[in-house]
C-alpha cells in the first residue's frame, strides 16, 4: 500500500532536518542516537526510513559525504591533508586515507599531486570563458526549499519553484525573490549522479514553519567568490570547471566546504539558451 502523500511529505520534512544536520557537522562526532532523536522518529524506524528516502543506510550517506567533501578540498584547495582529515570529522590523516582509497582506489596525497587523475569526468577549462567576477559578503538569508535528488540536468526545477510558489499564497506569507536560487551540494565529479542533492530555494523575508516536502532554513552570513555567465545551461559543467581551474586560483581564493549556488536571473521560458545569465556562487575563506 502507498503512503499517504501527507505522511511522505512528513518524513521527508523529518529526513531534511537530519541531513542538514549532517551538513552542517561533518566536523564533529556525528551519533546516529542523537539523529534519531532529531529526526523524531523512534530508533526502531529510524534507520528504515532514511535508507528509504536516502538510498543507502544513514552511515554510509555520512562516509560518503564526507569522503567527497574531502575529495573537493584536496582538487580545490591547498588546506593540508591532515587538517581536512579533521575538518571532516576524522581523527587522523591515516583514517582518512583509507576511506578515501575505498571509494576512490587512490590515496588523498596522490589524488592531490595527480591533477590528471579522473574519479568520474574529465573536467573542461575554457581559458577564452568571460564570466563578470566578483567577491561579495552576502547576510544572512531566509529561504524555503524542496530538495530533489539524481541527475542536475534531468531535475523539475519549474514544477518545484511552482510547488513553492503554491505554499506562498496558501500561507498568505510575503513573495520572496523573484530569482529562483538553487544550492547544489555534491560534486558530480565525485558523488554517482543518483545521488546527487539539489535545494530549489526561494529566499523570503521572514521565518516560516516547514510543512510536507517544504523546508525552511537560513543560510548564514558569508563570504562569496560570485560570476555572472551568459549562456546555455547546457554547458555549465565547463563553466564551473574554468571557475576552479582558472578564476579561483587566479582570484587566490581558497574554498569553504559548503555548498555552492546558483541563482538564475532571467526565465528560461521566455529567453533564448545564449541569453540565459546564471549568477554563481562559490563560499571561499
């Protein structure tokens, strides 16, 4: 028998909570206890259910994540391997390593000094790419969200802004931003397509309470490295891969382990693909 799509929409609500959690403790001794107590489900169900919504038992979502957040800072950043180790929740250099070696069939420091080494697809520079640059402290933000997961390019972006829209006028709240914002929080060079996260945002003016497959939370103050393409969606994965091979390095920023963004400032209904401008967000120190 199906569930009931309230009841779906209450555990995802739940499953929300505790992934964002996560997110925001990879550093930290992460007790599934203390998970289950968050989510308010009870222990018995506690692990059923986030492998039914997550795909995989919640202490593999919680290696795997931190396995490639740990894979994005050793491409990305010059932060030394012993103190991403810790900054992801790990006690030593050497736990990492063997993780990393699981997942990946290499250690972190070969990854590091083997730029040619491909854990899933080539990445694309474009050195000719004009993107307008610039780095931006952005405050505080309120937003509500429905997460979709799989592939980035196959996602109902429209029909989930729709669904958030809905939830405006039902809870008569104030219109957000006009400009969908999306946060994207794997890499798919390092995390299987399936399992890629996406949270179609619209950031609001006031706090709000969650409700079925709506989320809310804030997004705290933060420093940004910001571009401005103009373009096709199409060829964003070449865009993001010049962003990290050549205007972040030539910027000398250094990346924050969270996630990036992007916000979208014309409709794609209504606008011709090479018209299409994309504002990108990547949290830098």
């Amino acid at each position: 028998m199906q569930p009931k799509k309230t009841t779906k929409e209450e555990y995802q609500k739940c499953v929300n909570v505790v992934v964002e959690y996560i997110n925001q403790h990879l550093g930290e001794e992460i007790d599934l206890k203390s998970l289950a107590k968050i989510s308010n489900f009870s222990p018995f169900y506690f692990h059923r259910i986030m492998k039914a919504f997550l795909g995989e038992p919640i202490g593999t979502f919680i290696v795997r994540t931190r396995t490639e957040t740990a894979a994005r800072l050793l491409r990305y950043s010059d932060i030394p391997i012993a103190d991403i180790a810790y900054r992801i929740g790990y006690s030593s250099p050497s736990s990492l390593s063997k993780v990393f070696k699981q997942f990946y069939g290499i250690s972190p420091l070969e990854y590091r000094n083997n730029k040619n080494f491909v854990i899933m697809k080539p990445a694309i520079i474009r050195p000719d790419l004009e993107l307008k640059r610039e780095i931006k402290n952005i405050p505080e933000r309120n937003v509500i969200y429905i997460r979709l997961s799989g592939d980035y390019k196959l996602n109902d972006y429209g029909g989930s802004w729709g669904r958030l829209c809905q939830f405006i006028f039902e809870q008569k709240l104030p219109m957000g931003e006009a400009a969908p914002l999306c946060i994207y929080h794997d890499d798919p060079k390092v995390t299987p397509v399936e399992k890629l996260r996406t949270d179609v945002c619209m950031v609001i003016p006031e706090k709000v309470a969650p409700k079925g497959e709506i989320g809310f939370k804030q997004i705290p103050v933060g420093r940004y490295a910001t571009f401005i393409y103009k373009g096709s969606y199409e060829h964003l994965q070449a865009v993001y891969d010049t962003i990290y091979g050549k205007y972040l390095p030539e910027m000398e920023c250094t990346i924050r382990d969270e996630a990036s963004a992007e916000r979208y400032l014309n409709d794609p209904c209504c606008t011709a693909p090479e018209d299409l401008l994309t504002e990108i967000y990547i949290p830098v120190e």
